[in-house]
C-alpha cells in the first residue's frame, strides 16, 4: 500500500466517542476522514456540522467506496458482527469499538470473519496497553521484578447512567445490547491483565448492584468481579457507572499487581499528563535482609488532543502501520473474544450466584 493517508469511514454517531476522538485524526496524517454514517438522517445532519464529511445512511454503501480503506464502528454492539463481516467481505480493515459485540456468538463471529479473510486487519481499541506508563510496568514484570504474580486489582469508574442520555446512546442503557459496566468498561482491564500476564482467565465470581433511579434502564450500576487465572493468580475487578458529576474528571480508575517479590500500585492520571507508577521489589520475598527496590517512576505523556489523548494515538498509530506493512494489529481478533469470554462468563455468574468457568469453545 502507498504512503497515502488510508481513507477513514466512521460509522455510528449514537455514541460518545466519535466526538470524543475526532481531535485524534488531526494530529493523525496517516489517516484521512473522509465520510461519516449514521441510519439516523436528521441527527447525521446535525452532527455533521462538526465533522463536514461527506454523510451517508447506509454502512454498505460506505463500503462501496474506493476511497474507504479504514472504517471505524460506534454502532449497537448487536450490530457490530454483521457489519465487520460486511467490511471486511468489501476489503475495508476494521477498527471496532469495544466490547466489539453483545454477546459471545458475536464475538465469535468476528473471530471467524478474521479467519475468512486473513488480509484484513480487525481490531478493538484496547489502549491501555499503549499507554506510556505501561511501558514500566509491562517491562518490570518481563524483568521478574514481582516474582511470580499472585494477585491484581483494577477499578474503573465513571460517571452516571445519565450521560447515554445525554450523548443520545439510549441504547447503552440496554442489557440486550451489552451496556453494562463489566461489559463496556471492564473489558479493558481483563484485556490489560491478560497482555501483562499472558495467562488466561479461567473462571470468574460476579456480583452488581442497581439500577437505582432514573434513567429507566435494566443494566447495573456497579459490577464486581473475581478472576482466576490459568497461572493461578488472582484479580479483582470494581467497574461501575456509579460516580456523581462532582468527581474530578468523572472518573475514578487504579491497577495493581502483586507478586511473590514485589508490587506494582497505578492510579492513572485522567486530568493531567504526568503519571506516578509505584514499582517495590525485592531480591527473595519475605526474607530477612533481603535488598529492597522502591522507586516512584514519573511518566508525562504528550498533549495530544482527544480522546483518551496519547495512549489512544499511539494504538491507532500503530493499527495504521499494521495496515500498511500488513501485519497484525496489536490487539487481534483472539484478544477481543478472549476479553468477551470473560464478561459471558461474569454474567453467568450474575444470574447463577455460582463461580463460572470461562468457555473455550
């Protein structure tokens, strides 16, 4: 492929984040926006005013266009599958928000659209991994520098139910359509810990609370979440839509990892630039005289414009070098239904009040 900027369709506007990214493509030469769609005429009309792409309300005619090489989806997680499947059969690679489906079937449906079509890039936006503060801790655990991972913790908490509201994403609000917190923003922290680790979650234990209040809505407020491990570590997950406007920057997000040899603590900076990762390790757990390594690591991220700002260019960054030296993204089709595994299993759980095993099949 040439050097050209790879022609973008963004497809799906009853979502937050085509607002939210489109300061990214600015700061992004290797992509060039060309055409946006939505099924929704009057509200593509208005939302266009930001965007002043060309406007279509029909993905498949999007498809068709020879100036489309990259098509980005924020549609109903139902509709997801269908529309990666008719992407790709058009030879347009695909980046598809997370969780990329409603359901498992989904998921395993663009895994099997992948395998169809192996030239395609198909991709979630997993960015965390691209985050630079990543970088220390990906390389201290390559490093030994925990011993063996025994146990982990994430949060990842937002603001309210009100907010699909406002970003006229009713939808989100839906069970049906994977609007949960586990299933929308947990992901992000099973996919994380599977990178880290790379071991695989074998069973889960679930618990939410909610709804409370309006909007009327069937999903939880808050979902917890237990994992096991193949490696035998632990993770416990705290996921909600359960902060009030007042909480700095809407959000409420740490991780940590503990080993037979050290930690690593990370509340990752949603307001600012400059992040402190706490990374302690020591040369034999526990044993008397043992050297002791403890260091507050500062990371200062780029200001780049935009949603989720560098770790969110650094992925696409590198979803368009993967389309042009036709290699795998760094988050594969396997990844994405790994991550949904998970979620499926969660909600099992939910509804038996049992542990469930995570399917693999």
């Amino acid at each position: 492929m040439s050097d050209k900027p790879l022609g973008l369709a963004m497809i799906g506007l009853h979502h937050q984040h085509p607002r939210w990214y489109w300061p990214l493509w600015a700061q992004l030469p290797q992509f060039r926006p060309v055409v946006v769609c939505d099924a929704d005429e009057p509200f593509l009309k208005q939302q266009n005013e930001l965007f002043k792409l060309d406007a279509c309300t029909d993905p498949r005619k999007v498809f068709e266009r020879d100036d489309v090489d990259v098509v980005i989806l924020w549609c109903q997680h139902t509709q997801m599958p269908q529309l990666v499947a008719e992407a790709a059969a058009a030879g347009k690679h695909v980046i598809v928000e997370k969780p990329c489906a409603a359901d498992l079937a989904g998921a395993k449906k663009i895994a099997q659209v992948a395998q169809q079509y192996p030239g395609i890039k198909i991709s979630a936006p997993y960015c965390w991994r691209t985050h630079p503060g990543s970088v220390h801790v990906k390389q201290a655990l390559t490093e030994g520098k925990l011993g063996q991972v025994q146990a982990m913790e994430a949060r990842l908490n937002a603001a309210g139910a009100w907010r699909y509201v406002r970003d006229n994403a009713l939808w989100m609000l839906q069970a049906k359509e994977g609007g949960g917190p586990m299933w929308n923003l947990g992901v992000h922290w099973i996919d994380y810990f599977r990178w880290l680790t790379g071991s695989e979650v074998v069973s889960v234990f679930g618990v939410v609370s909610g709804p409370a209040g309006e909007p009327q809505r069937d999903i939880e407020d808050n979902a917890q979440a237990v994992l096991r491990f193949a490696n035998g570590a632990i993770a416990m997950l705290d996921i909600s839509y359960g902060l009030t406007d007042s909480h700095p920057g809407k959000r409420d997000i740490y991780v940590a990892l503990r080993g037979t040899h050290g930690t690593i603590q990370w509340a990752p900076a949603w307001e600012c630039l400059t992040d402190e990762i706490l990374i302690v390790s020591t040369d034999q757990p526990h044993g008397p005289g043992s050297a002791e390594d403890c260091r507050r690591v500062k990371v200062t991220s780029r200001d780049i414009p935009g949603y989720c700002g560098e770790m969110a260019w650094n992925w696409l960054a590198d979803f368009a070098k993967a389309v042009r030296e036709d290699r795998p993204p760094i988050v594969q089709p396997a990844d994405m239904l790994a991550a949904v595994r998970v979620v499926d299993a969660f909600a099992r759980s939910v509804q038996s009040g049992r542990r469930e095993t995570v399917a693999r099949s």
